[in-house]
C-alpha cells in the first residue's frame, strides 16, 4: 500500500480545508456563471457568497439529461465548458450520447491519487484495461500512471490470451480495470501456465465484491477501488485502511434526497451531487445518479477529507453491467427496433465473480439471434437473450433489474 501521502492536501485540518475552499469556491461560481450554459441558473447569484457546501445547497442541481439536452442545443459540450472543443487534448463520447472534454494537464482527472494509494508508483508497469475508445475510462487511469510516474501497457479490453502474454512479456506489476476482469486475466494465466507478477491493483467501473478482493488478497495481489465520472473525474477512493472511500481534494461532494437538491441527514442514504473545481469544465451541483452516504469520522490511514460508504446503488435504473451504464432509455430503443417486441427487461446478475446480462423480451415470435445482434448494437454489451411470451413479465415498473448483492 501507499507508503506515503500523495500531496500535503490529503492531511489539511478542517479548518485549513474549509478557509481553501472558502477561496476557491466563489472564483468556480464566477467561472461558471461566465458560461453559456449556467446564464439562466446562476444569473443571480452571488459568486462571493458561495464558500461551502451549505451555500452550494441553495443552488440548483444539474442533471445529466440537462447536460444532454443542452449539449444537442449546443454541440458537443452545451456551453459548459471554459474553453472550445479545439481547445481541448480530447472529445469523448459516452452512451446517451453525451460529449466530455479530456485535456493532458498534469492529472487533468486527478487519477493520480487514486493509483498512490495502492502503492503504484515509479518502477511500476500498470496493464491499463479500461477502453480507450471514445469513452474515457482509459485515459483517466493513464493520467494517473502518468502522474505518479509509471508506465503505462495501454491494452484495453477483450483478447485475454494476448492480455497474458503481453503481461508476461513486459513485466506487468499493476492492473488498471474492472473488477472482475482481473480474474479473467489471472485465470487464464492459470491455464497457460504463465506466473504474472502483478502485485497492485485499481479498479473501478463495477462493484468490488468481497468475495472478489478476498480472492485477490489470496494471491498476493492489493486491490482498492475508486468512484468517478467522465464528467467529473476521480470523486472517491479507497486507502489502504479500507473503510469507505476518501473524497477527491478538488470536488465538492454533496449527498441528497434523490430527485431534489436537498442534503440528507448525516449518514443517510441519498443522491451523490458534485461540484468540481476543474476551472475548464466547471461542473455546479452536478447529480450523478448514484446512491451512497456520509461515514463519520476520519480515515484511520491519516487522510482527513469526508469519507462516503462507496457505490450503493443508482436513484433511478440505470444500472452498470460490467463496467457499462445501461438506461432505460437505451431499453426502449431496444423495444423500438422491432415490431412484435412489446417489452424488454434487462436483468444484472452474477456468474462466480463476473457480472452477467440477461435480456428477457416479451414478443410473438421473432429471431432470437436477431434480438442479440440488436441487444449488443444498442446496450453495446452481449448477454443472454430470452424470449418470453406477452405478459410475462411483472408490472412492477421496471425495465433494469439488478440483481446483484452489494454486501
């Protein structure tokens, strides 16, 4: 694990932590409200009144299907950036679709504390398996590796026997990806007869089961998890102590009742609502879907920011399967592509550690091969198709059902 912290930032007072955010708050406000896309929401406030989560609450929440509407109004990033898209080192494109901006700036995600706190660091060769096209899971990771000085083996996803070769080959000591992909690797390295030397690894993207990290633990291997966005980047990570995820210490996170803009209890239950300080892409109370809560206390690895309890869920369906956001609006299309499908259902399971897709479809009939070449073109995941007859399904509201254990 980390033999140090990243930077001085991690270990400020409250005090010292609350007068910086004080300073750097109300010049984000000001940023903002110079952008197109806050010249109705912010018009009115006042930018040096806005010094800490509390003030924050009084503004109002920013919804990724704003973000998207905004974003067809106004391509690609809906007046919401500081700079044009030529000014930015990438575009990127997640499924809705909806563009994100990516620059090359030290740490521009600020995965780099991210990978600190597992240990990689110089010396390091990390397996980046997180995609890099269009969407940027694979450049925030890269960043990181960037940023605490190791290299980077850019492999993506998919190819496992290649996977293990090239580990092999190159010396790979750290894994960057899904948290089950890892044991893809592994095992298939099993069955090769190959010894991989990895020994740290970051994850995210999916739920690290305990059963999963326990397996790893078993093979020498540290693995801690992380929690961040395409738009906002890193938000949360764990340290080596294991007890909730550490807040980022350039976002400002805000837990409330989902659907409203209004905080929580401390410790319940509710809508994870960012405010980033990244001064090109100031994103204001921007809510993103997911469910955690506040833990109390302070990390006993000495870091002393708010710690949140991780991922518990999503506020509305949209579920991540394997590393992939799938929406209800994604199922509809899928229903819309052909004539005698009359609903759908998508179903999140487990299969041993790895996560599972079952796509259920009431129709009359129909070409089972056909629903999953559509199911992989418009989910972009492949899963297992069954086709039921009409009114099979429960009327019980859901188009996305997880059911997965978090515990």
């Amino acid at each position: 694990m980390s033999p140090s912290f990243y930077d001085e930032l991690e270990t400020r007072s409250s005090d010292q932590r609350a007068a910086d955010l004080a300073r750097a708050l109300p010049l984000q406000i000001a940023r903002a409200q110079a952008l197109q896309g806050y010249a109705a929401s912010l018009a009115e406030v006042d930018a040096t009144a806005i010094t800490d989560a509390a003030a924050l609450a009084n503004l109002p929440v920013l919804r990724k299907s704003e973000l998207g509407k905004a974003q067809s109004a106004n391509p690609p990033f809906g007046g919401y950036t500081a700079k044009p898209a030529s000014g930015f080192a990438h575009i990127f494109q997640s499924p809705g679709p909806i563009y994100e901006p990516g620059g090359v700036d030290h740490d521009w995600w600020r995965f780099g504390r991210v990978l600190h706190a597992v240990g990689i660091g110089k010396g390091d060769i990390v397996q980046n398996c997180f995609g890099y096209h269009l969407t940027p899971a694979g450049m925030l990771f890269e960043s990181g590796a960037r940023a605490v000085g190791a290299a980077v083996l850019p492999a993506g996803t998919g190819q496992t026997e290649l996977q293990v070769t090239a580990a092999r080959d190159v010396g790979t000591t750290a894994y960057a990806g899904t948290p089950d992909y890892l044991k893809v690797i592994l095992d298939k390295a099993d069955c090769m007869g190959v010894t991989l030397g990895i020994t740290k690894a970051t994850v995210g993207g999916g739920a690290l089961f305990p059963s999963l990290r326990a397996e790893y633990a078993d093979r020498g291997i540290a693995c801690l998890q992380s929690y961040g966005t395409a738009d906002l980047g890193n938000i949360a990570y764990e340290s080596g102590a294991m007890e909730g995820m550490i807040v980022d210490e350039h976002v400002i996170v805000e837990i409330v009742t989902p659907g409203t803009g209004n905080p929580v209890a401390p410790g319940e239950v509710g809508e994870v609502v960012v405010t980033t300080l990244n001064p090109d892409y100031p994103l204001i109370r921007f809510a993103t879907g997911d469910l955690s809560a506040v833990m109390e206390g302070q990390s006993p690895c000495g870091r002393t920011n708010m710690r949140i309890k991780g991922w518990m869920g999503r506020a509305d369906q949209t579920t991540k399967i394997k590393g992939m956001f799938i929406r209800p609006e994604q199922v509809a299309a899928l229903v819309s592509r052909h004539d005698e499908i009359v609903r759908a259902r998508v179903i999140a399971s487990r299969e041993g550690e790895m996560d599972a897709m079952t796509v259920r479809i009431e129709a009359t009939g129909g070409d089972a091969a056909a629903y999953a070449r559509t199911v992989a073109d418009v989910l972009k995941l492949k899963g297992a198709i069954e086709v039921v007859s009409p009114d099979s399904l429960p009327k019980d509201g859901l188009v996305i059902e997880d059911q997965r254990s978090y515990d």
